[in-house]
C-alpha cells in the first residue's frame, strides 16, 4: 500500500485505451466496472477528440458478483462486435476485474468471432499506462503483421505515437516531412491513425523510426528479430539530436540524406545578443525519459542553461536517466511521488522548470517558471496551433516555448535596476503574460524584527541579519532563490553563523560569472 | 402567489419508466471526494483502491488541482493482493503518516473502492481500530464510493449516511438542512429561513467537526440535493421527520422547498411573502433573460447527477423548454415524487443506463439541447448537438433564488454560443 496525491501516469488498461483510441477499425472490449467510463473523458476532454473512444466497459455491478460476470462480458463482446464491426478487437480486464478472475481472453475466444481477437495481460497491480500502450501496441503488432517483401523504394514505419501523446499529431507531420526531404517516405504510422490492415503492413517497410520509446518499443525490438527491421534510437527533438537522427537515418538506408535547413531559425535566435540572458539559468527537468533526456542536452548544449537536476517518472527509463545524470553531474530523481518532486525542486531553487502539467502546478506555488515539456499535460496543452517537437521546427518551437515563461532580457535588467520601483517591479510578473489580478492593498503588520530569521543548514543554524534580508528581497524573484541559496552555500562553506550585507555581496562577488 | 398547481395534462410521477441495463457511462461515487473535501474543512478522504482511482479523482479533478488537496489514495499493490502484506497493518502506518503530517486533519474518512469491495478488505473494522488508536483528536468513519455500488452523487449520499450513526441525540425540535452546498449558497439558505424566524438550523454537512449537528425524535430534515436517499433512510432511523418539497433550483422549487419548511414551522403567508418576495422577482427577472433563446427548445437529459428531475421541472416550467427524455441513474420516488409530480407529462423518464441504445434515441430526436457527461460531450457536439456536460451542474453554485439566473444561464449559453459563431465565408 502506498498513498498517493497525484499520479503522473494511470493504470494499464488506460495505457491501453490510448493506443485504440488513436486507432481506426480497433475496438477494445474492457471488462470493467461502473465508473471506470471515467477514461473516456481523458480523450474527449483533455485531447479534445471528437469521437467516443472504441471502447465498450462491462459495467458490472455489486449485484453481478455473485451471478454470472462472465456471461455479461461476453454479452457485452458480441454487442461490440455487431454495432461497431470492428477489424479486429483487444480484450482485457481493468483492476477490479482482474481481481474476479473471468478471464476475458478465454471467454473471447470461445465465442468464434470472425475477426482476430487480442488478448492483453496487464498487471494492474504493478504496472501503469506507458507499459499497459507499449505492451498492447507490442500485443497487435505480433498478432497482425504479416511476413512481406519490402517495398521497392526506401521506407520505413513510424513507431509509438499515441493518444494522449505529447504532441504527437503534429510530431507525425513534422517526422514524415523531414523523412521525405532524406528520400524516405513512410509506410505506416503506428499506432496513431492506423488500421489492422496497416498493422499488418508494417513489415514492407526497410526500417523503423521509433517516435515514442515509452509506447513503441517492445514493438520496435520484435519487428528488428522477426522481420529483420532495424530502428532508430535517436529521438529527433533538438537541433543536435535532429542532426544525429539525419546521420542515422543515412547510416540504415545508404542515402546520402542532405536535409534542408533553411527553416531552421533556433540556433541564431539562441545566437543572437537577446538570448545572452539565458546563459546559465538553472533548470530543473522532469518528465518521462524520451523528452528529459532530449530537454536536458537542448537546455545544455544549445540554449545555454545550467542544468541542475534531471529525473523522469517512468522506471522503464531509469537507467538512461541515471547515466545521463552522471553525464551531467548531478543527481537523478526517479519517482513517481509528485511530493518528492516537489521538495527536490525546492530544495534546488532552479531559475526554471521543465516538467509536465504537475510541475507547472508546483512552479506557480514556489514561483518559479515552468515549460511544460512532457506528458502528463492537461487541455490547454494539446494547442489548435502546429506545434511538434521534432526536427527543425520542432527545435524553433521548443526556442519559443522555453523562453515565453521567463522575463526577457532587457526587463530583467531593468527590474535590476529600478528595484524600488512602486510600479515597475517584479510581482507583476513577465510583461508579455499580461497582469496579474491587481491585489487588495496589504496591511502593514509590522514584521517581527526580534527575531532573525533561521535556517537550517545540515546540522548548522544559519542566522540572516535584518539588513541582508532586506536586501535579499530587492532582488528580482526569478534570481532570488539562488541568491538566497548562494548565499547560504557561501555562508557554510566559510564556516559563518550569520549571513550581513556584507556577506550577500561577497556571495556574489564569489559566484559571479 | 406561490403557483405549484401541476400541469393541466398531469404530471410524471407514475408515466412509466424505460428501465434498460448496459454500459453506464457515469463517474463512480469516489468523485464527490473533490467537492466533499473543499466542504468539510478538517476532514482528509483516504481511498483505498488502485492507481485507477487516483487517476480517476485527479482527472475529474484535473481542472482544479490544489498543490496538496485533503484526499489521496492508498494504492493496493501485489504484496497486498497476494496476501503477503496484512492489509490492515499497511493501512495503519499510512494513516498514522498521514494524521503526523497533517495535524489539522480532525475526521478521516476511508473510503471504499471497487478493488477494496472485491477483495473485502472490513473498512469498517479498520475504522472502529483507527479511532480508537487516534481519539479523541481524530475521528474516523468508513464508506464505499466504489462503481460497484455508487453512481457518481451517490458517493456523497454514503459519506453523509456514514456519518448520520454518530451524530448527537436530541429531543430539541430542531430543522436539519442536508446535502453539501457552496458556502455562498448556505449562507443565503440560512438567511432566508432566519428572516422567517427558524434558527434552531443544523448543517448536515457541518463545516467542522466540531460543530453541533444533532438529531433525534424532534429533528426534522429537509435534503438540499435530489441524490441523498441512503442518508434520508438513516435519519429516519434516527427518528428524524423528512419535509418533502420539490428542490430549490429556479424560483418555483426554491419557493416551494421554502414553503414546504415555512408550513412545518408555522410561518405566516404574510412573513414568507415579505421575505421572499424581493429575491423572487430577482430570480424571476434572472431567469426572464436567459430562458429567452431556451424558450421552445428541447432538451433530453442523459443520467448523470440524479439532478436530472428537478432540472428538468425547472427547464420545462420555468424556462419554457420541452423536454425529451429524462434519465436518471436511480429514482426515489420519496426524494423525487414532488418533482416529478410538476413536470409536465410527456418526456420519456428513464432509469439507469445502456449508453449505445440511449445514443441512438438521442441522435433520433436530435434535441435542442442534450445534457449529458464529459465523455460525450464533445462527440455528440462534433454530431451537430448542442451539449451542456453535467459536472459543471455540481461544481457551480445553482440553488435558491439569487443562483436561479446563473443555473438557466448554464443552459442557454451553449445555445447562445452556437448561434454566436460564425465562421463561414461571408458569400
């Protein structure tokens, strides 16, 4: 038993969901009680889909328990298969219907439909929603993909893309254009957009692009054993790993894969003399492994931050995660305990976050700014607007998604420079963001001076003087933190007991760059 | 002045109901935890479940995430399925964790799941333990929000039954006012009834623990929500009298619903007409103004709240809509008889649920206006329906006279919208 507030990812069986909503002529068949209809709304709501998804719950009741549960699932089956005439359907239990044991597979089975049926085993117990996506994309490709010649020309498939993706519509387009600029046109995309039939093509194409590692591998290593199909392992997000991809790309096919580069704007906007103000903000990145790892090497390598701690929330993606972390010098995080992310940020007072929808939130409590960069995301970021991470314009857009949060540069100079002033001061915020609600004026309670503020430093107490915490709070927010964090190192590091004006300012002379 | 006469043509409370069994697209009760606990103050709601129950509350919930909200869940994992880790011990040590890092907590509700029904874990039991090793500082109490036996509002219902058991004796003649409302709408609630001189009120839910909830012989009660059939049956149990009366959504339920309680407590028809006579006309003149681009249309309800009912009544005899069909989860005929007693005949009034079947008939009629949840929403929009999803009609203040405008308007302003929009090339 473990309590949980927020969970960056669902259970399996939504894992599940994911890759037969974003199907056609797929249905699942969920052996599932009142309630668990919930999903639904992930992709109705949050993704703004159009459609119901192709999936039809049991919805058995208390009642049913002692009766006869498997006779209403397969009711419920032959309902599906007549009104949707599906090309083929998945069945499966979510977690209380694991636990009454009907076995969903072996009542399908018996029925003698006409059409392939794909049983899934998803552990409710101890896995969650990318293993449930990659596991039953893995589940349907085996089943439907039929032996084949290649196709004459060079292709390849697209591997991984899902519902609920992080940007993955747009990320297709974006894929399958720069792919046609190298003279390789694509095949199938999958599972996003295809059909059984197209499943069962797959294996034409001479290789695989693998988007989305999370929810295509499995899938992507069983069709490199059985039908001979290497895959990508470079995800293009980036201007540097974009590059990378290209090579790989001509690496597999033997084409000399000359990209266009000319849309590629990001690396001068990072260039030009606007951006000097980017360089060496700390970021904190979290999210699932594909895009930290990917974040961490643009915020690095071609944005100009300092990148002081990485983690993602999937355990399938530790390792690489742990080795980049070394690779950068700092600790990984690997959890899925939203509150331990919250403290670890705290605790390193970054400049910036990238992180997902729940980063956001602990961002806006601490104040500091945050670029959503991953799934879990809510509505507002499945945008009407193209908007892929991949490839070029992917790299331009990520440009423009990771500096929108923060002050520009000329503004953080001169909120610097006029910090006693009654209207141009921090608290409003980013001028291009709009104002912020205009507060009540406060009362002025006067503060408690008697006591100098404390802070506990492993061991040591750390005493800040009225005159540097004063001080401390003219400085900018979105440099307060390190400031205030600077400062404290500095103070412990010299084996001091009380941080003065004094002190601040050596801090500063000391950490200056 | 208080017109209540039932329509001319009759009204729904013996039409037959379409009673159909199939896929439910509903929440389970676990979701009225996200209005329960911004209500209840010092209260925490410990689900014990599975990842999908926490997926469930904080994507219902997804619009309104608090930085640490007073619920979560404690997960069950395989040790705890197969037996390799006491259930009971394991839930002892998250609540002590929980209780030691949140001291203001003063009730603990555990609440049951599907899986935790399913694999019988005795809540109750846990619960009796738990307040005896956390007393006097904590109480605890136990109820299933669970699917399996809860349909969405029904999961207030269970907590607030729970709690009716160990509320105080009393012989005071006293008025219990039950169901969760938003602070705003209690507090004019209680001014409406103190103007007509009842203040010997009790909140079910109180704010606090520590406020003085009692019930007895004497008490009567009136339900502020139409779903609360489990807690009615407790307090009946208790000795308590329930005022039956339409509920108060537009100016008629508000007004009859005040009525109802007026008469208990002897009010005179004058008292009631200076009291209410002002906030009416402002209901009357809110509704005026959005009922106009409802006037005429349909409306077909798909199960959802159990507000169902009473909202139908209000569109039909307030707004001038015609309804289609009115579905409900479950129908108490105690509970909802006063309202189906006023809307007019005519409507289909169903119970329960086949969602494909009840689709088809929706796409046949093609109503005006279609009530429905999150999952169809958007579906049914990219149909050509126009669509009002029915969680907002929880999670807004909609009762009495001063939010009676406010309720028509979460009903014409997706009419309004959808005549407002104009994207086609001009010629």
């Amino acid at each position: 038993m473990k309590l949980t507030v927020w969970t960056y990812e669902g259970p399996p069986h939504v894992g599940a969901m994911r890759v037969a909503t974003c199907m056609k002529g797929l249905h699942y068949v969920l052996h599932a009680p009142q309630g668990d209809t919930y999903a639904d709304l992930l992709f109705t709501m949050i993704e703004r889909r159009n459609h119901r998804p192709p999936v039809t719950y049991t919805t058995f009741q208390a009642r049913d328990l002692g009766s006869d549960t498997a006779t209403l699932f397969k009711t419920a089956c032959q309902d599906a298969v007549d009104r949707f005439a599906p090309e083929a359907i998945i069945v499966g239990a979510s977690c209380t219907a694991e636990l009454i044991q009907d076995d969903p597979a072996g009542l399908a089975e018996t029925m003698g439909l006409d059409i392939p049926v794909i049983p899934l085993e998803l552990p409710s117990y101890s896995r969650k929603e990318n293993f449930g996506a990659d596991e039953t994309f893995y589940q349907i490709v085996r089943t439907l993909a039929a032996p084949q010649e290649r196709t004459s020309h060079v292709t390849c498939n697209i591997l991984g893309p899902t519902a609920l993706g992080f940007r993955a519509r747009d990320d297709i387009e974006e894929l399958t254009g720069l792919l046609y600029d190298l003279g390789v046109s694509v095949n199938v995309v999958a599972p996003f957009g295809a059909t059984p039939t197209d499943i069962a093509n797959l294996p034409a194409a001479h290789f695989n692009v693998l988007l989305t590692p999370e929810t295509g591998e499995a899938a992507a290593r069983w069709l490199e054993k059985t039908h001979g199909q290497p895959f990508t392992k470079i995800v293009p997000i980036g201007v540097g790993a974009t590059r990378d991809f290209i090579a790989e790309v001509a690496t597999i096919t033997g084409l000399p894969c000359q990209p266009d580069e000319s849309r590629l704007r990001m690396p001068w906007w990072s260039r030009s003399v606007d951006s000097t103000y980017l360089t060496g903000k700390r970021v904190f990145i979290f999210g699932d492994g594909t895009h930290v790892a990917a974040h961490a090497r643009i915020a690095r390598d071609e944005m100009g931050f300092e990148v002081v701690g990485i983690g993602c929330y999937n355990r399938e993606m530790a390792r690489p995660i742990r080795a980049l972390a070394r690779d950068y010098g700092v600790d990984a995080l690997i959890t899925d305990d939203y509150l331990e992310v919250e403290a670890a940020i705290e605790a390193l007072s970054p400049e910036m976050i990238l992180g997902t929808q729940m980063e956001r939130h602990i961002g806006k409590r601490l104040g500091i700014p945050c670029a959503v960069i991953s799934a879990p995301v809510h509505v507002q970021d499945f945008p009407a607007r193209y908007s892929p991470q991949v490839g070029f314009e992917g790299a331009n857009v990520i440009f423009d998604t990771l500096i929108h949060p923060l002050v520009m540069g000329l503004e953080e100079h001169l909120l610097t420079m006029f910090r006693d002033d009654f209207e141009f001061h921090d608290e409003n915020g980013p001028s291009h963001h709009g104002g912020p609600a205009p507060r009540p004026p406060q009362a002025d309670t006067p503060r408690d001076i008697s006591e100098p503020k404390k802070v506990e430093t492993g061991g040591d107490v750390l005493v800040w003087l009225a005159d540097a915490e004063k001080e401390l709070k003219k400085i900018p927010f979105f440099v307060r933190g390190k400031a205030r964090r600077n400062t404290e190192t500095f103070a412990t590091e010299k084996g001091l007991a009380e941080i003065s004006l004094e002190t601040l300012y050596e801090a500063k002379a000391h950490y200056a760059r | 002045m208080n017109d209540l006469t039932p329509p001319i043509g009759g009204g729904c409370r013996t039409a037959p109901v379409l009673k159909q069994r199939g896929q439910r697209e509903v929440f389970c009760g676990l979701t009225g935890i996200i209005w329960l606990h911004r209500k209840m103050q010092d209260a925490f709601f410990l689900v014990v479940g599975s990842r999908t129950c926490a997926h469930l509350l904080q994507s219902a919930a997804g619009v309104m995430i608090f930085a640490e909200p007073r619920f979560g869940t404690a997960i069950l994992e395989e040790t705890d399925l197969a037996g390799m880790a006491d259930a009971h011990t394991e839930l002892d040590r998250e609540v002590a964790r929980l209780l030691s890092r949140r001291p203001d907590i003063r009730q603990l509700f555990l609440v049951g799941s599907c899986p935790s029904e399913v694999i019988k874990i005795d809540l109750a039991r846990a619960a009796e333990r738990l307040s005896q090793v956390h007393a006097p500082h904590v109480r605890v109490l136990n109820y299933s929000g669970s699917g399996i036996e809860t349909t969405f509002t029904q999961g207030e219902d269970a907590c607030l039954a729970s709690m009716v058991p160990v509320l105080k004796d009393t012989t005071a003649r006293e008025l219990l006012l039950v169901g969760a409302l938003p602070d705003v709408v209690e507090d004019q609630m209680l001014a409406l009834l103190g103007e007509m001189g009842i203040d010997n009120i009790r909140l079910l839910p109180a704010r606090r623990i520590d406020d003085t909830t009692a019930v007895g012989p004497n008490t009567v009660f009136a339900l502020t929500q139409p779903f609360l059939g489990d807690t009615h049956a407790e307090l009946e149990r208790r000795g308590a009298r329930h005022i039956a009366a339409p509920f108060p959504f537009g100016d008629e339920g508000t007004t009859a619903w005040l009525q109802a309680i007026a008469t208990e407590f002897g009010v005179s028809d004058d008292v009631f007409d200076r009291v209410t006579a002002a906030p009416r006309a402002r209901a009357r003149k809110a509704i005026a103004q959005a009922a106009e681009v409802l006037r005429g249309k349909s409306v077909f309800f798909f199960p959802d709240s159990q507000l169902e009912i009473p909202l139908a009544r209000f569109l039909t005899r307030e707004c001038g809509m015609t309804a289609i069909e009115v579905g409900s989860p479950y129908i108490h005929d105690a509970l909802h008889g006063p309202d189906l007693d006023l809307l007019p005949a005519g409507p289909q009034i169903s119970e329960g649920q086949d969602v494909d079947l009840q689709l088809d008939r929706a796409r046949a009629a093609r109503p005006d206006l279609t009530v429905c949840g999150l999952g169809l929403a958007n579906p049914l929009e990219a149909e050509g329906l126009t669509t009002k999803w029915a969680i907002e009609l929880v999670f807004t203040p909609v009762h009495f006279y001063e939010q009676a405008g406010d309720l028509a308007g979460l009903f014409s302003r997706p009419v309004r919208r959808k005549s407002l929009l104009r994207m086609e090339a001009a010629e």
